[in-house]
C-alpha cells in the first residue's frame, strides 16, 4: 500500500514545507488503558517515520509543533515527562540526524525552557548546522501569538519611526528565512489552528485526519500530501488566471 501511494505524488509537486500539529496521544493512550505519557512515548515513532518520509521525498522543511505555550497548563507530571521525553529523544536521535544530513532548529520561546531540554536541543541544532538536507524544525513553547508579539516589540526598537513592511515583521519572526508552510497536517479529528504559525499559514491548505497522532505512518503522510497535489491553489486568483 506504501507504494501505491507513493507512486501517486508528484516529486515535483511537493510541498517545500509541512507542518503538523501532532494531536492525539493522549486519547491514543487512554484506548490502550494508559497513562497520557504512553502517548507520548509512542508519538515518537510517529516523528521518527514522518521525518524519514519526508527526507526521502526531498521535503525540505518539516515543523513539527511539540510543545506549545498553553501545554504549560498541563498536570506537572506530564509536563515533566514530556521535556524528559523531548531530551531523551533529541540525544537518542542526533546520530541519526547526521546520518541522513537533516538540520535541527527551534521556533518558540527558548529561554522558558527547563535547562536541560534547552541545552540539548542547542547542541543538536549546533552539531547539526552545516548539515544541507531536510531542516526538521521543533516548534517548543512556542505560541504564535508570542510570536507575533515579540517580533512586534523587536520591531519597535529597530524601526521606531518608521513604517514596517510585510517583509520586515516576516524577518522578525522565529521563523525568518522558512518559507510559509504549503501543508499543514492535524492529526486526531479536531480542526483548529490552536495558536501555530498564525501569520505563515495565511495560504497554506489545511489537512484534518481523524488518525491519533501515534497511529500515524507514511502512508497517511503520503494521503495528505496526495490531497493537496489534487487541490487548486488560487492565492486569491481565479481558476482562469492559474491553468
Ligand atoms: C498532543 O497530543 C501532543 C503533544 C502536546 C506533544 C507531542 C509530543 C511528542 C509526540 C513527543 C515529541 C518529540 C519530539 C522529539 C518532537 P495530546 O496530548 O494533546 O492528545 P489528546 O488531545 O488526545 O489529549
């Protein structure tokens, strides 16, 4: 079945970047009768495969939104977990972030983080730099709000009296020099943005699926991605103007 959907997309078609809103390990989880962390824990295959997917297509962005502002806000059990997970699993997997030539970088607010997840998503992304592959990019406690804010402030201080262009407040923003995402994937039924890349998605195509995220495997990446090879992308436009 890999195959036959992988035959369907067009290699040069491909969405330049995807981002995923990884939804559903806790109710995954509850199904298996148990704890939320279980969840988490099987999520991580979930990224191992995407990731390797989407380097082999030649995807060249992969934003993956694996802990946001608001998770805060969660049981400190599980909040604890989920940073132990995020450092076990950025040390576990830099071998093979080097063996397939991908690029660690972070969005979101990284001096909030616990010590130790901020010192060893730094020495990945730095053991990673010079590395010209697919760039995985973790979005961690990051809002878009924040986001949005903060480039705002920044902008205050470097433009004060000036007019600030489209282009400026998108160079201000943790994301300056990733282009806008064309796909953005949620996994888990719900259909919400939840505070994720607000200002980048302005013409991206949404991809809803009620797959739990721990399910989720190449094939359902390659039915997203066949999705939107079949959509007409009209950036305001009309059909006319685009065939
Ligand atoms: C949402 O499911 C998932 C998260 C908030 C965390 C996602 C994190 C991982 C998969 C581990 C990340 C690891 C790396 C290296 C990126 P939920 O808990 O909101 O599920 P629910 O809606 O069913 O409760």
């Amino acid at each position: 079945m890999d195959e036959r959907l992988l035959e369907q997309i067009d290699k040069s078609r491909l969405p330049q970047h995807v981002a995923v809103i990884m939804d559903g390990n806790g109710r995954w989880a509850k199904k298996n009768g148990q704890p939320r962390l279980f969840g988490h824990h099987n999520g991580v295959k979930s990224v191992r495969e995407v990731t390797e997917a989407c380097g082999s297509l030649g995807i060249q962005y992969l934003t993956l939104y694996a802990f946001s502002t608001e998770n805060w806000n969660r049981p400190e059990m599980e909040v604890k977990g989920l940073m132990g997970l995020l450092v076990d699993t950025i040390k576990k997997e830099l071998l093979t972030l080097l063996d397939n030539n991908i690029r660690l970088h972070a969005i979101g607010n990284l001096e909030g983080l616990p010590s130790a997840t901020r010192t060893a998503l730094v020495e990945a992304i730095q053991k990673t730099s010079s590395n010209d592959g697919m760039t995985l990019i973790l979005a961690l406690n990051y809002s878009a709000r924040w986001d949005i804010l903060n480039a705002t402030n920044k902008l205050l201080e470097t433009h004060p009296n000036t007019q600030i262009r489209e282009e400026d407040f998108t160079a201000a923003l943790s994301t300056s020099g990733v282009p806008d995402p064309e796909l953005l994937i949620r996994t888990s039924g719900e259909k919400r943005i939840s505070n994720f890349l607000l200002w980048e998605c302005a013409y991206t195509e949404l991809y809803f699926t009620n797959t739990l995220w721990p399910d989720f495997r190449k094939p359902d990446l390659y039915k997203a991605i066949i999705d939107f090879q079949n959509r007409e992308r009209r950036f305001g436009k009309i059909s006319e103007q685009i065939n």
